[in-house]
C-alpha cells in the first residue's frame, strides 16, 4: 500500500469498540494519567517514552502489575501512589525508556508552544498531551468568552485565561474527574479566577446556547465515537461571529485494522481518527462557514514517537481546524 497521503474520505470497516467501551477506557486512561504523572513530567518526553505503552498499561492489569517496566512506577515517582494492578495504576510504561519519569522538555515545545508560554503556566497543566497550540491559530481577544473541549489538566485553559482577561472568561469541559480535579486545583492555588473547569461530555456540552466567543480544543475530538455531534455542539454554543480553532489528530489515507481495532491506539488519538473530508463535512453540517483543516506534516515526526514500529505517522497527522459561526445578517 502508498504511504502517500490522499486525504480521502474512505470506506473503513467498522470499529469493533461500541462508543461506551471507547468512553470508558478513555476516562480510565486519562484518568489514570491524571492521577500518576507528576508535576513537571510529561507522558511523553525527549527520551523514548511512548505514549501508547503509557495507555497500555493503564489499560491492562497484568501490564500494570510489571512493577519492573514501569516507568512511573511508584518507587520512582511520587511516595504514596496507588500500588499496581489497580484502577488507577501508573500509566507510564516503557521498556525503550532509559529514564525514570520523562522530561517535559522538548515535547511541548513541539507541538508549538514558546518557552515563554510554557514558562506561564502552574506546574502540573502540562502533561504533554497535546497535539498542537491551539493559542496560536484562537487569536484570541481580552473579554472573550472560551471553552475548551477536553481540557484535561488545563494547558490551553491557562493560556487562553491570560490572553482574555479579567473581563473574559474560560471553561473547561472533561468528563474524566481526575482530570478535572487537578485542573481545579490548579486553578485554586494559582488564584486563577476567571477559567473554570466543568464535567461534561463533549458530546452534550454543559454550556449555553450562543454564549461562546471561541471554542478551543487540543487532541481531543478523536476520541468521540460522535465527532459530528461534537462540531454540532460547538456550533450550538457558538455566537454569531464565533469561531472553532482546534488542532486535532486527522487520518489522511485509510487508518489500518492494526490501529483501528487496538483500544490503546483509539485512546491514543490515532485509531479513530477521521479523514480531512468528513471532518469538513461535519463542521459544514453545524453551519459553520470559512473552513479550514490545515494539515501539519512536521507533525508526522511527533506522532512517530506515539506509538513506535506501528508506522502510525504514515496514516494520521495534526491538523489545525478552523471554522466560523456566521454572522446575523
Ligand atoms: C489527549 S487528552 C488532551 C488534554 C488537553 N486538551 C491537553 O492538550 O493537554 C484528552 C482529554 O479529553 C478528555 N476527553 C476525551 N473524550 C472526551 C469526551 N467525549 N468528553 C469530554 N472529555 C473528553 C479526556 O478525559 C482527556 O482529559
């Protein structure tokens, strides 16, 4: 089969995973991660790590219970962790790993974040679990009104709170609590009073109606089993004028069975990602005009490092998503 990029739209075969088995062991996953990766520390780093062996593990009890493989394990990380083989094991496991914990250093600063960005936030938002910044395709104003769409421990959230001001507001929708928790308590001793983070499927945002200058997202739409009624929320919440800018994982040729049908590479933003085309045709749907699904091939290197050997980075990228509500007459 080409590696060439088509940015077709394609029949796939189905997703053995039913949407409630893909919600489940994404918030075990994430939740995890959460949970056990520590501040200054990123899931993936400069080292090796990758992220896939990360989720395996949440994902797996026997994995988890490979005290010795384990990256993060608690006799390296934090005292006090949860011991594994539990829900909440670390999810942090790497044989190519040469260190302990990963360093953070480099892998943010990837995806597009300055230094100075970086340098902003409360120890502990970054868990390096992005895709892209967001921030640098939101052009966003003092005064606006922000949500993010699974904002996990708050990265985008802290950034977008500094560029909208006192007068603007953020919010943060997860569904995963752990996430929610740190986030929240980040926010809490940072004194960061104007973002907020809410509960929340992204499918049914708890947002109201017309109220949302921008909705932001980092990494995150893929891992709806309902991408299109994700855009449609986004639309709903949107007012006239608002705009979507969100980088997401997007599938440019057809994604294999080996990534399609693996739970880990689904909660790994790779295996459920849709092509260019129907995400096009999913915004287009919400009534959104002006848009744009801008593919990074720089990123490609990024996602080589998700899960090595599997040769994701030939069929999925980031891309950088953009649309606009459009205005009253
Ligand atoms: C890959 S992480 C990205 C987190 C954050 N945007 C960042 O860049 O660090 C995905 C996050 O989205 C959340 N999430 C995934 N699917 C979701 C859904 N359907 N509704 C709400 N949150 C979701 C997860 O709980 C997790 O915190």
């Amino acid at each position: 089969m080409s590696n060439a990029p088509t940015h077709e739209s394609d029949v796939q075969t189905p997703a053995t995973f039913s949407p409630e088995a893909v919600r489940s062991a994404v918030r075990d996953v994430y939740g995890a991660i959460a949970k056990k990766v520590p501040a200054g520390k990123t899931v993936v780093g400069t080292d090796g790590v990758s992220p896939v062996e990360a989720i395996t593990s949440a994902l797996s009890t026997s994995n988890m219970a490979a005290k010795d493989a384990s990256c993060c394990a608690p006799t390296c990380c934090e005292p006090g962790d949860e011991q594994p083989g539990t829900a909440t094991a670390p999810p942090v496991a790497s044989a190519a790993s040469t260190g302990c914990c990963p360093s953070p250093s480099g892998y943010t600063e990837q995806l597009g974040y300055s230094k100075d960005e970086l340098a902003s936030l409360p120890a502990g938002a970054d868990i390096g679990l992005g895709c892209g910044n967001p921030q640098a395709i939101a052009a966003l104003e003092p005064g606006q009104v922000v949500v993010d769409l699974g904002s996990g421990a708050g990265i985008d959230c802290f950034l977008a709170a500094k560029k909208v001001g006192a007068q603007g507001r953020v919010i943060g929708v997860d569904m995963t609590h752990a996430m929610l928790d740190r986030a929240r308590s980040l926010a809490a001793s940072e004194g960061v009073d104007n973002v907020e983070f809410r509960l929340g499927e992204i499918e049914h945002l708890p947002i109201e109606d017309v109220s949302v200058d921008v909705v932001i997202s980092n990494c995150v739409v893929n891992l709806s089993p309902d991408p299109a009624r994700v855009f449609a929320e986004a639309a709903r919440v949107l007012r006239p004028g608002g705009r979507i800018a969100i980088y997401d994982v997007v599938a440019l040729q057809p994604v294999p069975d080996a990534l399609r049908q693996n739970i880990a590479a689904i909660a790994g933003c790779m295996g459920q990602a849709s092509s260019v085309t129907d995400i096009q045709a999913y915004l287009t749907a919400a009534g959104l005009t002006d848009v744009k699904v801008e593919v990074s091939e720089a990123s490609r290197k990024t996602i080589a490092q998700w899960m090595p050997g599997s040769g994701a980075e030939d069929y999925v990228a980031s891309a950088a998503i953009t649309a606009r509500k459009p205005s009253l007459a």
